[in-house]
C-alpha cells in the first residue's frame, strides 16, 4: 500500500514538474519573440519614416552650427553600460536598447556587446579588447582547455584606447555584467592581457552593480544545473532546451540574423560550414562546443562558480563600489512570498514563488560553510538579494549599508555601498515604461555620483560648472 502511495506522489510530482517545464518555455519563447519583434518592428518603423521623407530631401534648410565645447567632454571619463545574460549591446536588435535609453543621459556613455551566453571569463576578455581596440585574445591556455579558438573579434580601432591608470573608467554592470567587470579589473591587476604590460586595477574608477550577480543564484538550479557540482545540467530541463536552441541558431550561421542578434559563441566555431551536419550531432550530444565544458555563463552563475570565481577576486582600495540589490518578495507571518502579483513581470513571476521557496537538497553538501535556506529566499525572480547586495563568498568584502543615497557621502573606495530596491530583475532595463519615475531616478543618481562624487585627485569640472 505505502509502495503504491509512494508511486503516485512520484508520479504527481513528475507532472507538475514536466508541466511547469512546459509553462516555462513557452513563457520564455514569447518573451524572446516579443523582444525581436520589438525591435524588428521599431527598425521597420524607422526605415518608413526615412523613405517617407526623402521627397523632401531636395528643400534645402540652412541651420547654424554651434561648436561643440568638447574641452570639458574630453576629460570625463567615459561611462560603460554592461549587459547581463541575454544581453545585447549598441548595435545589436536594432534601436533597441538594453539599458532602456539611459545611455543617452551623458555624453560619454559606451554600451559593447559580449556574448550574451558565454562565460565571464570570455566577457571579461572581450570587454578589454572593445575598449583598448586589437583583436580579442582569450588565452591560449584557456582556449586549449575549453576548445574554442584562442583569438576572437577584431576592434581596429577601440572605443577608448586612451584607457590606463590616469584615464580610468566608470563602470555600470546589470546582472552578470557586474561579475564580468570584477573579472576584468582582476584580469587588469593580475596583467593578463599579453603586450599590455603596464595595466593595474587603478584603470577602474568605479564598479556600479545594478541587481548584480555576486555571489550566484538558486535560480540556476530550478532552471536546470545540478545542485551537486554546479557545473553540469539534468537530463531534461529549461536549460538543455535552451542549450539545442542556442547550437541549432549557431550551426545555422544566418548572417543577416548573427548580426542582428549573437549568442557570443563564434569562437567555438561550430558553423555547419566548418563541422558539416556531424558536427551538429557532436554538438547536441554534448561531445563538442560551447556546452560540453564550463566555458558558458550558467555554471558561473550557480553558487558554487561563484564561490571559485570570488576566490580569485578582490576589492581594491582606489575603486568605488556600489550595488543596488533588488528584490519583489516580502515575509508573511513568517513565509517569504512575492511582494505583488502585477509589479512582477509575468517572465519571472514564476521563479520569484519557487527561489522565495527553495530549500537545497537535503542529501547533498553546503554549497558554502554557513549556508542557509533562508538567506537565499528574498530574490528578484532572476537573482537572490543576498547575492546582490556585495561579494560574500568565500570572503565577506567591506561593505556599508545605505537607506539613501545620500547615505554613503562622503564617499570611500574599496568599500561596498549597497541599496535594497523594490523591483524584479528586469525592471531597469529594455522597457522603462515599467519602472516608470523610478527609472529616471535611479540612473540620474548613478551618473550623477559618477560625474560629481567619484574622483581620485581633485573635482572633475562639468560643462558650465566651476569649482570654488
């Protein structure tokens, strides 16, 4: 009698599981599709108004032209926007924008375009290479250990090549990008980059964390990655749907639709006009490509790639550091839930209910020592809150909490200020009808504080300011 019981649950449980499997590809399906019709459509909608306006081309209208001031431009350190998994950068899905048009709130602002799914490590390198210009070089020895070609991309020239010690940069990293940028300025520290001797961790003035990626998510896990290592998926899940997508879209090798949108994995070269159909098979068995070794985003994502990504990285006395963390649950007598049903995006509302729940596997080790179920529930359906408030694991880094921005002058580098904001994952990127005000204010007070708060040796001077 207790067989069969125990027989019927299983068979319960396995049910809602395939059937929440399936209600989550469609979900994601939709949303990806709603996201390149978007853009497809605005850049249709653009192409009409241009070809609509060319009959009156021939009238003639003289304007005056007003020298720019570019004095003042030229000593601001620029402000580079980086994109979290799915990302995409200037250039990509058309006018669409990642950062919802932020971008457009200082004249100095740069947004790349990384691979979107490739690991940070590869990020990292890439980030380097678009701003220093030259061809991306991944490492030999790392290229080697994950099969892919040691060389990547060519930036003949590169979006700041002025870029050292006395000309650092602002960084605002949303999600994994955050992690990606934190890679870097290890990378920089550590001299990695061949024939760039002279690179240092100053070359970071500051590292903003928008729901940033720090110490991993439970999310990874409900999506697919195995509690047990962190590093492989389950046989059948979101993730390895998600895996025969991403190889079939590269094995085609669209041009037209590559340039318009790229997962990053052109270095594994895994075009059917390199491998032929059996290297599509190889691929898809696991034998071969991106997913058959940890050189993808996921396993650096779950908690335990966190744990061996932070081991290696530190926080450095001349950088600033910020993180808004951000989180849509709160505690009813005791049980976290998700704070609302309509401020969360139907995309993650789902995973807000199942991170607010998760337990880690009772039958398998701590990811970390210490861990606790209940540190990990507050999330914002793509990141746990804990995770984005500042680096905690293996090592908890210095850090200050902040109610309001405010809270945090006078500023002190090498130290984490960190903000708890009622918001999902998505909330302050692609549509900024959703965040509404909110989006204006959080954006204006980080470039603000880069422009006015965040410098080494004296003031930077803004255009038509003058210091006493």
């Amino acid at each position: 009698m207790f067989s069969s019981l125990d027989k019927m649950i299983r068979l319960w449980i396995a049910a809602l599981q395939f059937s929440e499997l399936i209600v989550s590809s469609i979900v994601h399906m939709l949303y990806g599709f709603y996201i390149f019709s978007t853009a497809v459509a605005g850049d249709l909608s653009q192409a009409l108004n241009e070809l609509l306006s060319k009959p009156n081309m021939n009238i003639e209208v003289k304007e005056e032209v007003v020298p720019r001031d570019t004095s003042t431009n030229e000593i601001l350190p620029p402000i580079v926007l980086v994109h979290g998994i799915f990302g995409f950068g200037k250039g990509r899905l058309g006018a669409l924008s990642y950062f919802a048009g932020a971008e457009k709130k200082d004249e100095r602002v740069l947004v790349p375009d990384l691979g979107s799914l490739t690991s940070i490590y590869d990020r990292a390198r890439e980030l380097f290479y678009y701003l220093k210009g030259g061809r991306v070089d991944y490492g030999e020895e790392h290229s080697k250990a994950c099969g892919h070609s040691q060389f990547g991309r060519l930036y003949e020239q590169g979006h700041y090549p002025e870029w050292d010690e006395d000309h650092p940069i602002h960084f605002v990293g949303h999600s994994a990008g955050a992690q990606v940028v934190r890679v870097l300025q290890q990378m920089l520290a550590d001299k990695a980059f061949k024939g760039y001797e002279s690179t240092n961790e100053n070359w970071v003035l500051s590292l903003t964390s928008l729901s940033g990626a720090f110490n991993g998510t439970t999310r990874t896990y409900l999506d697919g990655m195995q509690p047990e290592d962190g590093r492989t998926m389950k046989p059948i899940c979101l993730l390895q749907l998600c895996r025969i997508g991403v190889i079939i879209y590269d094995w085609l090798d669209i041009p037209w639709l590559k340039a318009y949108y790229n997962f990053g994995f052109d270095h594994f070269n895994i075009s059917w006009k390199t491998v032929g159909v059996w290297g599509l098979v190889d691929c898809l068995l696991g034998n071969s490509g991106p997913f058959a070794s940890d050189d993808w985003i996921l396993p650096d994502l779950t908690i335990q790639g966190s744990l061996r990504l932070n081991s290696h990285l530190h926080s450095f006395p001349n950088t600033y550091y910020f993180s808004y963390a951000t989180k849509r649950t709160k505690k009813i007598l005791g049980v976290t839930v998700p704070s609302s049903i309509f401020g969360i995006h139907p995309l993650l509302f789902i995973r807000v209910l199942q991170m607010s729940q998760w337990r880690h596997p009772p039958d398998v080790s701590s990811p970390y020592k210490g861990y606790r179920d209940e540190d990990w529930q507050d999330n914002d359906g793509a990141l746990n809150t804990i995770s984005m408030t500042y680096p905690l694991i293996p090592v908890e880094h210095p850090s200050r909490f902040m109610k309001d921005d405010s809270d945090c002058h006078p500023l002190q580098p090498g130290i984490w200020y960190y903000k708890i904001v009622e918001a999902d994952h998505i909330f302050f990127i692609v549509n900024r009808e959703r965040a509404g005000v909110q989006f204006d204010l959080i954006y204006d007070s980080i470039f603000e504080r880069c422009r006015k708060h965040v410098f080494r040796k004296t003031p930077q001077t803004l255009p038509n300011e003058t210091h006493h």
